[in-house]
C-alpha cells in the first residue's frame, strides 16, 4: 500500500463519510422543519433553501467520492 491509498483511507475517505452525513442530516433538517411549519411560508421556504444547499451538499461529496477513486485506481494501476 502506497502513501495515496494510506491517506484515501485513513483521512480523505472518512472526511467524505462525515461530510456526507452532515449534507444528509442538513437536509432532513429541512425537510423537517418544511414538514413542522405548513402555517408559516417564511418558514416552509428556509426549509425549501436547506433542502436544497443539502442535495448540492450530497452531490458535492458523492462527485468527491468518485473522482477520489478515479485517482486511487489510476495511481493503483501505476504501481
């Protein structure tokens, strides 16, 4: 095992793992608070936004995921 697959495994990987979980729980956060406030528009909107910026969030780390085992299998394969 070579210094990339040392830090893919034992940092990036785990970094993607949380930050995904945060981009989840952000956005049940909003569809929670969407769901709670059916009688306040402002409210229901906030939720709409949170929502939104934790789908980019999950897409941003699942891209992350990919291209961080595009790399892991290209370098693999020079070794």
């Amino acid at each position: 095992m070579n210094i990339i697959q040392k830090v893919n495994a034992n940092i990036l990987e785990p970094l993607i793992q949380l930050l995904f979980a945060f981009g989840i729980a952000y956005f049940l956060y909003g569809v929670m608070k969407f769901i709670l406030n059916q009688d306040n528009e402002t409210a229901q909107e906030e939720g709409k936004k949170h929502m939104l910026w934790g789908i980019i969030g999950i897409a941003i780390m699942a891209s992350a995921w990919g291209i961080l085992h595009f790399v892991d299998s290209a370098v693999s394969g020079l070794y």
